[in-house]
C-alpha cells in the first residue's frame, strides 16, 4: 500500500468539495483533483487514476448514484468510498449494489473518512493477492483480548468464566492464554498444575508449531485448553512479542476462540495482544478512578488509530458499593458499554473452589450474565425463557424445587470437603 495514496474527490457542491479535500490533505492523502458529477467526474477519474474515488451521494439521488456506476465502469479496482447527509439504510444498500466499498454518514470526520479509505486498500491489497495465490487460505479463530488500564478489575474471572461459557453454550474449542506477566492467576482460579507454561515456549520461531504449542496445553474439567503463565515472573523475560505473535496465530488455526487475559499495565506483550486481537473486551469497574485509567486507555487506542468498532466496553461490579453507583458511565468514557456484570457474591465463593461460576453455579445471576455475554461474544441469539422458567425467577416457591442444581453444574458434585476440591490427576488432560 502507498504512503501517500492517490485520491479523487467527486461532490457536487463546492464547499463541501474543499472541506473534503483539506481533510485529506491534512491526512496525508494526495488529493488529485476534485469535481462534480457526470461527465466531470467521468474525465476526472480517467486522467488521474487514482487508488481510491471518494464521492459524495446527496440528491438529486439518481444523478449520484449513476455517477457512482460510471466511475465503477471506468476504474472496476478502485474502491469508491461514500459520505453523505442521507441515513436511510435502503438508499445505503442502494449505494452498495452499484458498487460503494464504504458508506459513511455527515458529518464527516476527518479519522473515520481516513480509516475507511485504508481499510479499503488495505482488502483490495489483500483482494489481489488472493488472485494471484499468494494467500494461503486457512481457518482462523476469533482473538478475544480481555484488556484493562488497571490491576484488581476481574479481568481473569471475566476470561476463565467468558472461556468456559463459550465451550458450554456454543459447543466450539476455546484456547485461554494467561498474559499476565506480572500475576497470572488463571490456573490458580481453574484449580490446575502449572509444570508446563508459556515460557517453555520460548523457542525460534520455526519450532513453536502445533505439537509444541499442543505440548504446553492443559485441557480443563471444563473443555476449556489453558497455557498457563509461568509461576516466576523472571521466566517472562525470555519471552518477547515474536513468541506470542506465533503461538497465538498456531492457536487461532486450531482453535474457534483465542481468549488473551492480560495485566493492568502496557508493554511490548500487550501491545502485541491488542494488535493480534479480532475484540477487544476494555474492562473497567465503576468506581472514578477506574474510569479515569479507561478513559486514558481509549485515548491511546485512538492515537494508534485502533480499530473503534472492535472495542467493548465491559463494567464489572466487583462489589455491592458498584451496584449503588448512579454515575453515566456512558457520558464519561465517551463510548457505549457493551456489557455490564452485575456483582455477584457467589464469584468468591467459587472462586475458592477453583472453579468458574459458570460451571459451578450456572443459576445465579453472574453466570446467566456470562452466558449471555458468551453469545454476544459468538453472535448467537440467546433463547428467551419460557413461562415456567420466568415464574420460577420471580416465585421462590417454584424457585425452590431448582435450588439444588443451582449449586453445581451438571456432572459436577457439590464440594462437601478441603479434598474434594481438588481435581483428582486424570481431569488434567495432556
């Protein structure tokens, strides 16, 4: 892809025509010329040829829109990207069928105009390779980055209980990293050994394949795969971002989700996590102080042109004071809460056990609300509870006949003493 790529502009109306052209001027576009529809922009787009066309669609409809077709016929490689006034979501499919890449609605801001316009080269680029076979088509998983600017924010109880949802409802593979270089606790809260960790993967990058990695593994009572961190924080300094860039794509081609837990600070692993990642769930409490750090960690996504729409917000209530709070976290963080996790008292309780509340106890509230953040999370449309069910929430006398399983998941035994909540050696799959 150019450093500076070529683009024509195509708007009938002259004020807006220069007010696009300073933004991308100022984005580091070089701007090749500008015109209005029809034949125009017809004569513009055949002596220029540009990489990308930006045009603008208002009325009278059918002159833009046969404008758009006509530049489309004379540059059939060059992706056109649209802004307009118009919202209406059949004249944005319109647009669509003659040939748009994007469509972006006014205002226009100058970073989204320039996202769209890299993005589209960037699958053009990737369009053309795929013509002349140099991509290798293969299967690849969803990275889930579970991300947060501080420590103490339920981060790891997030990825262990999203990770075990995932296996349990969607019935497809989950590999859970722990990335937490300076505390990982993922198998300390899935009650797992730790003789084999990411730091034995260490290794040049030819040898980190699917055996070595598969090595590493240690499959959970629950169907969850795990590699876990190493127990000293010293073994992390043979580790560098190359390591995690290679076993998380060896991981991503043999399993469905990739869930990356990581620590409350930014390094050179984070960074790689952020960046490999296909959602980023940006975990914060609702406490001040929290949001502050969020809001710094949003700021610093965008000064590196992050991707917005693979960010979540997710609000984790670790405690009853959070579920008093009246502040708008919405206005605060500038950004829509993707989902929110209501406290649940049970989480301590399960986690002593060493094992995740979805497993443990799938009726209370915390693990009905990872339930359904796992089918956000794999775009599966949660069944609605029939009227029994929705009685039985609201009845204690119906809830009662239930309150047993509530304890336990199914095939796993209440914890009647200290032994048995230890896993016996055969659960440790190798």
């Amino acid at each position: 892809m150019a450093r500076n790529p070529k683009v024509i502009i195509i708007d009938q109306d002259p004020s807006s025509r220069a007010e696009t052209q300073r933004m991308l001027a100022l984005s580091g576009f070089a701007v090749m010329g500008a015109s209005g529809y029809g034949m125009e922009a017809m004569t513009l787009a055949r002596e220029t040829n540009p990489e990308v066309v930006v045009v603008a669609l208002e009325e009278p409809i059918a002159r833009s829109l046969q404008t758009v077709e006509s530049v489309g016929d004379v540059l059939p490689e060059v992706p056109i990207i649209a802004y307009s006034s118009i919202g209406d979501p059949a004249y944005i499919r319109r647009a669509m069928q003659v040939g748009v890449k994007d469509y972006l609605v006014a205002p226009l801001q100058d970073e989204d105009l320039g996202r769209s316009i890299n993005a589209a080269l960037a699958q053009e680029e990737r369009r053309q390779q795929r013509l002349t076979g140099e991509v290798e088509p293969q299967a690849y998983g969803t990275v889930v980055t579970v991300f947060g600017a501080k420590g103490g924010i339920g981060k790891t109880t997030i990825a262990t209980n999203l990770a075990t949802a995932l296996v349990q409802k969607t019935g497809q593979s989950v590999a859970l990293v722990d990335l937490d270089t300076r505390f990982g606790d993922v198998a300390i809260l899935m009650d797992m050994p730790t003789d084999r960790s990411i730091s034995d993967l260490a290794l040049p990058d030819e040898e980190i394949d699917r055996e070595a990695v598969q090595s590493c593994l240690y499959t959970h009572g629950t169907g969850v795969a795990i590699l876990p961190s190493p127990i000293r924080p010293s073994e992390w300094h043979s580790i560098h971002p190359g390591h995690i860039e290679k076993l998380v794509s060896v991981l991503a081609t043999t399993h469905d989700y990739v869930l990356l837990d990581t620590p409350g600070t930014f390094n050179d692993i984070v960074s790689r996590a952020l960046e490999m990642c296909t959602i980023l769930l940006l975990t914060a409490t609702p406490d001040l102080a929290s949001l502050k750090d969020t809001i710094l960690a949003l700021e610093m996504l965008r000064s590196w042109s992050f991707p917005t729409e693979k960010v979540k917000i997710v609000i984790n209530h670790t405690n009853d004071a959070h579920g008093d709070a009246r502040v708008d976290i919405r206005r605060v963080l500038g950004k829509e809460v993707f989902w929110s996790i209501p406290y649940d008292r049970n989480i301590t309780q399960t986690t002593q056990l060493g094992m995740p509340i979805v497993a443990a106890k799938p009726k209370a509230k915390a693990s009905q609300s990872f339930v359904e953040l796992s089918y956000a999370i794999g775009g599966i449309r949660s069944q609605p509870k029939g009227m029994l069910e929705r009685l039985g929430d609201r009845i204690p006398l119906l809830g009662k006949a239930q309150a047993e399983p509530e304890t336990a998941a199914e095939g796993v035994p209440e914890p009647v003493s200290e032994a048995s909540t230890t896993p016996a050696p055969e659960e440790w799959i190798k």
